[in-house]
C-alpha cells in the first residue's frame, strides 16, 4: 500500500532534550516537506527537499533540521526542543511538482 | 495582504446546498494552487488542482482568475460527509514546492 509514515505518532518530552520524528514513503517520491500546524495559523512548511541531499528552508525552520540521505526518508530534528514547538507535525511527499502530495498520519508532539 | 487568505467560517449549510469557498492570494507569480480537504485530526488530502479554465469534479467546481489573484470552490448538493475543514493551497514559484496553505474554512453540513 502506497503511503507515507511517521514515528512516533504521539510525544511527549521536556525542554531541551534532543529527539528526531522519522518519516519514511514507499512510493519512490522525490519531494518530501515538513509542515507543522498550529491552531489559527494553519500549516506552514518547516523544510522540504526536492531530492536526495537536496534540502531548504520553508517559512518556519528555526529550530529544526533535517537531512535526505537517502530518498525513502526525510527526519526531522529537534535539537533542543522548546514549549514553542509543541504542535502537529505532517511529513508529505509526492512525486513530481506536478502530482498530488501525500500526507503521513501526522506527529502530536508536546513539549513541557 | 497575507499570502494566502480565506474565508475564516465556519460554514454552517443545510444538506443538499451548494457553498462556495473563496480564497486570495498575494503573490501574482504563483503558479499551481490546490484545494485540500483536512477533516478533524487527520492529515490533508488533495481534493482538486485548479487550473487557468478552471475544472470540475462530481460537485466540486474550482476557479482560478489570476488577474483578480482569486480560487474559488463551489460544492454543490452538500453531504453530511463534506463536513471538513477546506484549505486553499498556493505554489509560490512553479516547480519550487514552496507551499503556501490558507488557514482553512470549516464546513459543517447539517442533515
């Protein structure tokens, strides 16, 4: 089945300690972007890639990195995570400029 | 003027009505734009592109007037299940996947 997934799907963590939100498509995508949403300003794109060590900065990348070492994969970093970062998380991919996005299952991250 | 503005909603409509969306974008060198539907805790699912000519899907209806910088969609014979919060996304420079989201207009359909 063609999709896009992301671990954990749920996190709680506290300030400061480092974590790493995979995301991972089977479907041989070579876009894949970041997006976090947060209540009255919608989604915004954090970083996306348009193929594999190609990466960019989206609107939003203060405090967070990622890396495309290989295509099926585009992690998300939170070095030091702070409370400004809790949110939902979705990981997408698609193959073309042109086609449809795919969106994963999304990331609830809290941070204390 | 915000990149990409929406109708804030909510949309409270009656089964079996037609509704229209509106959506503004500021940039005039955008190129592609999309309407997404995101229901209630999940993630966005594309619901159409919208093109020069403009499209149609079913009883979906989608414009695009690139003089006025304006997307329009229009359902027709509302279901309960289009209850769904709709966002109007824009492409700031063709092939850039540099995506620019409204923030959505919620709509509820009442039986």
């Amino acid at each position: 089945e063609a999709q896009v997934t992301q671990n954990p799907r749920y996190l709680i963590t506290v300030t400061g300690k480092k974590l790493t939100v995979t995301c991972s498509q089977n479907m041989n995508h070579e876009y894949m972007s970041w997006y976090r949403q947060d209540p009255g300003l919608g989604l915004r794109q954090i970083y996306y890639s348009m193929n594999v060590e190609v990466t960019d900065k989206g609107d939003v990348p203060e405090g967070y990195k990622v890396s495309r070492k290989e295509k099926r994969n585009f992690p998300l970093i939170l070095e030091s995570p702070s409370p400004n970062q809790t949110s939902l998380y979705f990981c997408a991919s698609k193959r073309t400029v042109q086609e449809t996005q795919y969106f994963g299952p999304g990331t609830r991250l809290l941070v204390l | 003027r915000k990149e990409v503005e929406q109708d804030p909603g909510p949309f409270n409509v009656p089964e079996g009505a037609t509704v229209a969306f509106n959506c503004t974008y500021s940039n005039s060198a955008s190129q592609s734009f999309f309407w997404y539907r995101q229901d209630c805790r999940k993630e966005p699912k594309l619901l159409m592109s919208v093109y020069s000519s403009g499209n149609e899907d079913g009883r979906f209806t989608a414009q695009l007037n690139r003089a006025s910088q304006y997307i329009s969609l229009l359902i027709r014979d509302s279901k309960l299940s289009d209850s769904a919060t709709y966002l109007c996304v824009v492409e700031r420079r063709a092939g850039s996947y540099q995506l620019t989201f409204g923030k959505g207009t919620k709509l509820s359909v009442i039986p």
